[in-house]
C-alpha cells in the first residue's frame, strides 16, 4: 500500500513540474515528450489534485486558467481512465456525454464549412453563411450544459473540497461563450466579405469551435470521472431533478434515470393528492393544469421576460415539434437565422408596447396554420413575455351551416 502511495506521490510531483514548466513558458511539444517519456499514464484523480495543490501553493487562478488549455493539450491520451465508473442510461453524466457528442457535430459540421471556404472547395455565398450561423446558433447551446454544471455540479464538488478545478473550468467556460458571442455577431453583419470571414475565423469562430472540443476532453477524461467518484446517488438524483429547470443542450434525454429506492419524479405527491393552484377566477391542481394544456387544440410555448423559452405544451397533434433541449433557450435561436432579425422586432415591439400580438398564416403540408404571438403583460402592464399560439385552421374554413349542441349524437 505505502508504495502505492509513494508512485502516487511521486506521479503528482512529477506532474506539477510538467505544468509549472508550461507556466515558465516551455513548449508544449517539448512537455508533452517529457510527460510520455516519464509518466505514460497519469489517473484522472491525480490531475484534479495536482491543479488543487497548484491554486493552494500560490498560482494564480488566472495563470491556472491562462495554462488550462495548454496542460490540456499535454494531457490528452495519457490520462488512465480505467478505474472509472460504468454510467447508467438517463444519468445525468450519460445526459452530458451524449450532449458532448451532439456538440462535437456541430463543430465538426462548422469547421468542414469554414475549411472548405478557405480551400475554395465551398462556394463563399450567403447560403455558407446562413449555415454557418445556425451552427453557431445551435452552438449557443453549450451555455445549458455549462450552466448545469456550474449551478448544480459545482457546488457538491466544492462541497466535498474540490475548489479549485471548477473555478478553473467555469473561467474557462465564459471563455467559451463570449467567443460564441463573438462568432454569431460577425455572422449577422450584412455584406462580410470572404476575406473578412477568414480572419475573422482564425481569431474568434475557430477559437470557439476549438474551445468546445477541448472543454469536451476535459470533462471526459477528468471532470466526469472524478464527479462520479465524489458524489452519491441521492445527489446525481438532485441533480437530474433540477435538470430540467435549466434545460438541455442539442439533446433531449430519452431515458430517466432513477436511483433504487428514490421518489418517482414529475408533478410531485401533495401535487397529485389534490394541492391546487389557486387563481383568481378559480382553482386546480398541477395534474388538472397538466391536462388542460395538453387538450387545448393548439400548440402554445411561453417566452419570458428575458426572451428565453419557458415551457411547451405536449398535445398529441403538434404543429411543429418541440423538445426540452429548447428549455431556456434564447428564442431567437430557435428559428431559422434569416428570420432572426423578425423574431427581434416582434419582440422590441411588445417590451415597447408597440404592439401587443402578431399573427401569420402558412400553407403547410396541404394544411393551413395559423401562427400568432402575444405580448404578456402583468395587471400593471409590466412586460412578462410572449406567448406563441400555432393552430391548424383548415377544418374551420371548411366550415358551412352550423351544428349546434343539441345534434350531438
């Protein structure tokens, strides 16, 4: 055992010279080959302890952020994963994983377009540019997955003393978002000429595709493997329960994942016994709410005060198809970037007071949908958000005559 501890011991001291190398400025080539030479392969537990100790000892958190991708970098494929727990389906660590992989899609799909225009084997057009925009809207995403774990991660690992690598990794991750930002304004400016896009690319959309990836690596090989050492079962419950509140990034899951001798989740006991929601005109309980909702003959999803989507109904005849990885998403994400700039004016329009709703109406799949967005307002007036209201009206301008209650049969 005390050997165990000593190569231990003696693999983290090796290791904080590797990253205190970095620090003074060493090549990362260079480290790298003194990290394979020396260490081969270094368990995930070690490297959060090593960072730990790092912070503890005087480095500064913003070096430590300034060398996280570097170090990274060094890392990758020499950390020994083997004694990490197997994931359950629905978990929330499987949740991230599979968002990870939808992420690592999206920026595959926005590097081919940008390479290709920069090869000049894509065609540098307004259509390269919407696409390239969606990408990034679908990329904005990641601030979902980042929130999870910065709100509801985090704290049970700095519970548990680990302080020092989320504070790292969340530096990291508003890194990341900015350049996100970033990327999405230079899309959206009108006439960017294919000179303008590359440059732009190299110091901004690149950096934020590569920041993505590197942030994946860190979570798969470090992050996860660890939290899932640290934390109960009750406590990854607490976690998916809270999940939803957030929402989810490019993916919806599938699956539920319930630790044995957990509660059932959803609408909760006192909820489904009879608790009401008492209202002005009325009351109900949430299950009653639930089903009234999910009755009304057309699809209804609520946008908050701060533009982001709140929740959807669930009919079984939906216009268009919604799932919960749109939960606190910034609405004009979730539409087609060439309507962006509409979604934007709706909006100036109600927090205004402008207006107070917009409708449209499309022909769609033989059917004719009526779309219309409200503007919600408080008994003061105060802007609460908007309310979208589709509904497929070909039956009622089919309509002729009238059928009154008393021939129902």
């Amino acid at each position: 055992m005390s050997e165990l501890i000593n190569n231990s011991e003696q693999r983290k001291s090796q290791l904080k010279e590797i990253i205190l190398k970095l620090h003074k400025g060493g090549h990362q080539e260079e480290v790298r080959r003194e990290l394979m030479e020396t260490l081969s392969q270094i368990p995930y537990g070690e490297v959060v302890e090593v960072e730990q100790e790092l912070i503890a000892e005087g480095l500064p958190e913003e070096e430590v952020l300034r060398l996280c991708d570097a170090h990274s970098a060094v890392l990758q494929g020499n950390i020994d994963l083997s004694g990490s727990k197997e994931i359950p389906s629905g978990h929330p660590v499987d949740v991230f994983r599979k968002e990870n992989e939808e992420l690592l899609k999206t920026t595959a799909a926005a590097r081919t377009i940008l390479s290709g225009i920069a090869a000049g084997t894509e065609e540098y057009s307004e259509t390269a540019i919407l696409k390239l925009r969606g990408l990034f809207n679908n990329l904005y995403d990641a601030d979902k997955h980042y929130q999870r774990k910065e709100y509801l991660l985090f704290p049970y690992l700095e519970n548990k003393g680990i302080t020092g690598p989320p504070k790292v990794m969340w530096g990291k991750q508003d890194e990341i978002r900015d350049l996100i930002k970033g990327s999405i304004e230079i899309l959206q400016q009108k006439d960017i000429t294919r000179e303008e896009l590359l440059a732009a690319a190299e110091i901004v959309l690149e950096q934020a595709l590569s920041g993505i990836d590197d942030m994946t690596v860190k979570e798969e090989q470090i992050l996860f493997p660890m939290a899932m050492d640290k934390l109960t079962d009750a406590e990854w419950y607490e976690i998916s329960k809270q999940s939803i509140e957030i929402g989810f990034c490019l993916y919806d899951p599938l699956d539920k994942w319930r630790p044995s001798g957990a509660a059932e989740g959803g609408i909760n006991e006192a909820q489904k016994s009879g608790s009401h929601i008492q209202l002005p005109s009325g009351s109900f309980s949430a299950a009653e709410l639930l089903a009234i909702l999910n009755t009304i003959p057309v699809d209804m999803t609520f946008v908050d005060k701060d533009d982001k989507v709140k929740y959807f109904t669930q009919g079984s005849e939906r216009i268009f198809q919604r799932n919960r990885a749109i939960l606190n998403r910034d609405v004009r994400y979730c539409h087609p970037p060439a309507s962006a700039h509409i979604v934007d004016k709706i909006i100036d329009d109600f927090k205004s007071g402008k207006q107070s709703r917009a409708p449209f109406w499309i022909n769609m799949g033989g059917k004719m949908i009526h779309i219309e967005y409200f503007a919600l307002r408080g008994e003061n007036g105060e802007y609460l958000g908007v309310l979208e209201v589709s509904h497929d009206v070909t039956r009622y301008r089919e309509l002729e005559g009238e059928q009154r209650i008393l021939s129902y049969t």
